[in-house]
C-alpha cells in the first residue's frame, strides 16, 4: 500500500488528493488510508492533510514510477526493492549476499548510517535523497572494481545531464554541478575465504533537499537537483534513465573489456583534468597538475615541485583545492 500510495500522491503533486479518491483507487477504507499516512509519517516523511485531501512535503520516487520508465533486461528489471528506512543498502547488501541475486536494485528513502569512502558518512535524509545499491555477482575476472566506480561515474553524469544541468565528474566518484557535489559513487567487492563473491555499487544523489538539509560540515560544498533546478525534483524517470545507461556500459564492458566507452566520458566531463589540485593521501599533501585518467582509471598527474609524472590509485587519495578547499 505504501508504495502505491505514495504513487498516486506524486502524480498528483502538488495538489493534494482527497482521501476518498486513494480509498476508491485501492479499493480500502478512509480509516485504512489514514492509517498507512501515519504510518509514513512516522518514520519522518512529511505528508500534510488538507480539506481537500493529502500532498506530500515534496515528490517521491516510488517502485511504481520507476517501473513507469524502466526499459532494462537486468538491471533492476529482476529485482527492484525499496526501503523506507536502513542503515545502509550497501550494509544490507553484504549482510543478505547469499539471497540477493545479480542484477538486483536496492533503494531507500533514507539511511541511518550511510557510508562513503574509507569510513566517511553519507547524509542521506529522508523523502530527500536517493541511496540505491547495484548488486553484481557476474562479471568476467577481468573486469576491476576500480573501472566499475568510473563506468558508474559515466553513467550518472549521462543520466543527471538529461535535466539540462551542467553535471561533471571528480575523479573518482564525485559529481558536481557547478563545483558542488550533487552525488557520489561507492564500490565495494565481497569477498568469501578470498574468494570474490560479489561487487556492489553504491550510489547516493541528492534529489530535493534544501542547503539546510544538509549537515553543517557540508552546507557550502553540497547541493540538490531541486536547488540548482529551483523546482521540486521527481526522481522516477532518473532511476530509470541511470539504470538503462548503467546497464548499456556494463554489458558492452563485460563483452569487450574495453573501458574507453565510458572512461572517454570521464574524461570529457572531468572536473579536475587540466587543473592543478592537492593530492591527499594520508597526512601527506602533493600540489600537481591533473594530465588525464589512464586506460587503467588511475589518475595521472604531474608533481609540481619535482614535475615528474605519476599515477594516482582512487582508493588511496583525494583531491582538494590548493587552498585546502573541495573542488
Ligand atoms: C561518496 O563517498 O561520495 C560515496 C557515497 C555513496 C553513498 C551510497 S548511498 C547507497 C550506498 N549505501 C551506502 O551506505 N553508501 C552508498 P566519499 O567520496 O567518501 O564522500 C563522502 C564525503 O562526502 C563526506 O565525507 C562528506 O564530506 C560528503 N558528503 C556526505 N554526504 C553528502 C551528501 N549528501 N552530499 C554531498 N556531499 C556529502
């Protein structure tokens, strides 16, 4: 009922929608419609009750609405769940892998503990952002948990660019519009007895949160699709779009091996190559100039004091501005 509820308010938005219209569509009582409204609002999603019905506080992506769109063979077409509320899909994911079949899609409307690179938390509020896991158990050997971080970079930057918003990519994993981030990537193999079990792709976007939404540590370096498009933000048709753009660079990877469909993309839309950034990586602090992204996804770069070139491997560096500043 959630779900489909949840439907029906969004193609409404945001004109309320009598209650006795819901009770009519799914064929249930006023008292039962009440009921799964408190429901929701109970775990933090902002709906307001009117004399002429219900409106939710902003739009919802819903499976519903997704499926609205959905045009994929296996990415998320087998599989497409969605929580109101988690830890982390990525926490649900290695905790479930044995139940959790290839292909499939986790999403959630918000999570407690949502995580980024090297242990940094993930702000993911509820009826706001969007976290979705991609659960992949076939892949060929070849294929590098790294490159798959930028394959999902790509295929983000072509879906969020279909809003008409400027959208480049910091290598590895961030998204930005105009130098803010509006989404990031994170990809992490599974292993049993060493052996690779699964790999799962994160990704978080921010859809309709304002900039007080965000925590305070970020209030300047973060931004939404709803602030930069100044209108509410419907994210059904992007789930869709992202999914379809990931399935396409996934499958023609797997056959061809080839990176460069997507890694040429990375490149294009790069945030960072041609400028001179700071390399950190650990306590240690590097000023070079960014030459290009390596056929491998390492960065490569120049050192500005020795000026010798070197390669920079996305687990174990960031990259700010020289004045300490995010890109
Ligand atoms: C990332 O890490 O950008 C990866 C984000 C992946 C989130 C997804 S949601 C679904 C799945 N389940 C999870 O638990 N995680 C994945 P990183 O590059 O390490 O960036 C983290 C940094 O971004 C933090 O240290 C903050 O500075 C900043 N940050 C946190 N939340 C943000 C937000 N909502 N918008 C912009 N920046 C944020």
């Amino acid at each position: 009922m959630h779900s489909h509820l949840i439907f029906q308010l969004n193609k409404q938005f945001p004109n309320p929608v009598p209650t006795e219209t819901l009770s009519q569509q799914f064929n249930c009582s006023a008292a039962e419609i009440t009921e799964a409204v408190e429901e929701l609002r109970a775990l933090g999603l902002v709906i307001h009750s009117y004399n002429s019905g219900l409106q939710l506080a902003s739009p919802l992506y819903s499976i519903p609405g997704i499926k609205t769109y959905l045009n994929t063979q296996t990415f998320g077409n087998q599989g497409l769940y969605l929580f109101e509320t988690i830890d982390s899909t990525h926490t649900y994911v290695s905790n479930n892998l044995s139940t959790i079949d290839h292909g499939s899609v986790l999403l959630a409307y918000s999570q407690t503990a949502g995580r980024g690179r090297r242990g940094r938390k993930w702000s993911s509020p509820i009826g706001k952002s969007l976290s979705l896991s991609i659960v992949l158990k076939e892949f060929a050997a070849q294929m590098k948990p790294t490159l798959l971080t930028q394959l999902t970079a790509a295929a983000l930057q072509q879906a969020l660019s279909e809003t008409g918003l400027p959208i480049a990519i910091k290598w590895p994993n961030d998204l930005l519009i105009n130098r803010r981030k509006v989404a990031g990537v994170l990809t992490e193999a599974m292993f049993e007895r060493q052996v690779l079990q699964a790999i799962t792709i994160g990704i978080g976007i921010n859809l309709n949160q304002s900039q007080t939404d965000f925590p305070t540590e970020i209030h300047t370096k973060a931004t939404s699709l709803a602030l930069e498009t100044e209108a509410p933000f419907f994210a059904d048709k992007l789930i869709a779009q992202f999914l379809q753009y990931f399935e396409q660079f996934y499958q023609d990877y797997q056959q061809s091996l080839d990176p460069e469909p997507f890694l040429s993309i990375c490149r294009q839309e790069s945030a960072v190559i041609g400028e001179i950034v700071t390399v950190v990586q650990g306590d240690k602090r590097r000023d070079v100039e960014v030459l290009g992204i390596e056929a491998t996804g390492e960065l490569l770069v120049r050192d500005l004091s020795s000026q010798e070139q070197m390669t920079l491997i996305s687990s174990e560096v960031s990259l700010r501005n020289p004045d300490g500043s995010y890109i």
